[in-house]
DNA sequence: GCAATGATTTACT
DNA sequence: GTAAATCATTGCC
C-alpha cells in the first residue's frame, strides 16, 4: 500500500524521516521494478544549516523542496553520485528526507547488473549514492510525486520496533557547524544494510 | 589515506 | 557575461 500524500504533508520532518523506517521505496525503470526496505534516514530543514534551503533561500537546483509533501528531490553530490530526498511539509515549506540505505527486496538481479555483477550484495544500496545507482535513479526523478507508476513508497506491513531504532548525528555535513551536531539521523540496529 | 568529477553557486568583470 | 570554490560520496591506493 502506497503511502498516502497526508503522510508527507505532516510538519515534522524528524518524525516523518523516524517512521520511514520499516517503509519500502520501488522504482521502477525500463520496465523493471527495483526497490527495498527504508533502512536509514536524515532530517533536513531549511531551518537549519546542513539544509540546501537553510534561511528559505530557493535556487533553480532546491525548488523542488518548496513544493508539497511527497515529491523527490533528487540531485548530483560530487559531480559523481545522486542522492534521493522525500520532500516533506506543505508547499512553500523546505523540508525534505534523505533516504541513505535500503535493505534490497525486489529486482535483486536488475539492481546488481546496473552495480556491477562482481558486487557482494551487501554493497549494493548501503549508501546513498550506491541506492540511487542501484534503483536506476538519476536527476530525471527530480520533481517526480510519490504516488506516480515508475517511484513510490509502501508500507509494507513491517514495524520497526522503537527500540531498534538509533538516533544519531548526521554525516558528512561538517559545513553546517553547531546544526551537523543535530540528533537528526535514523537507523535500524543491526541492519546490514546501513552504511558505515 | 585521498583522487575523481561536474552541477551548482557565488564572486567577480 | 566568465571563473573559481564548493559539495548530504565512493572506491581504489
């Protein structure tokens, strides 16, 4: 069951990115459905440093988290690796969830051929930059709606137990100062799948 | 440990 | 208009 537009339109956007766990992304690209189980998450607000809106500062590139909740924003980090957001909140409002790992489900085989058959699967989606490739996801996702035929989110009934869930800073953001200390990040404990 | 890599942003003329 | 700095990472040394 895909989830509703009113899951994404909530204003919490550290809540929303906690109960993404357990919650599975698909895709699906020529016609193969790839996707898997939401592992590990970020929180981002324009509220705060390590967001590309930090201040409400809209750019060509970042508009896509002012639309309402339930778009992907989806965009190049190091000239070299895509990484995909949930856009969360109302229109106007730049809020918005990483989606750093997944636990591999459907198109297994689809998702290795495009990471490279010698890959221990481990490897394949335990990373944002690696389940993005994986999935087939580049910038033509940017500004899609989470409920169209080729991206979307389901529930698929597993809960994630609030115990094994972990709370931590988030990664890689040492630019946004005293906000990279933010208790933002969320991850299944003990998952495989959640990279290091 | 660190180079690769290019879209985006900012700082200039 | 052009140019330089920056970056929510990965994979190979």
């Amino acid at each position: 069951m895909k989830l509703p537009e009113s899951f994404y339109e909530r204003t919490n956007v550290v809540k929303i990115a906690r109960e993404l766990l357990g919650k599975s992304l698909f895709t699906k690209v020529d016609g193969v459905v790839t996707g898997g189980m939401i592992v590990e998450t970020e929180a981002y607000s324009w509220k705060e440093r390590g967001c590309h809106a930090y201040g409400g500062r809209m750019t060509a590139r970042n508009k896509i988290m002012f639309d309402g909740g339930g778009h992907a924003y989806v965009y190049l980090c190091y000239g070299v690796h895509h990484l995909f957001n949930v856009v969360t909140n109302r229109e106007g409002i730049a809020d918005a969830v990483l989606i750093r790992a997944l636990e591999p489900i459907a198109g297994l085989k689809e998702m290795k051929r495009r990471r490279g058959e010698l890959q221990n699967p481990i490897h394949l989606t335990s990373g944002p930059g690696k389940l993005t490739k994986a999935m087939g996801i580049d910038r033509n996702f940017n500004g899609k709606f989470l409920l169209n035929h080729d991206v979307w989110i389901e529930n698929i009934g597993e809960t994630v137990n609030s115990k094994h869930i972990v709370v931590s800073e988030r990664i890689g953001i040492d630019y946004a100062r005293e906000d990279a200390m933010l208790p933002w990040r969320f991850t299944v404990k003990g998952n495989k799948w959640v990279s290091k």
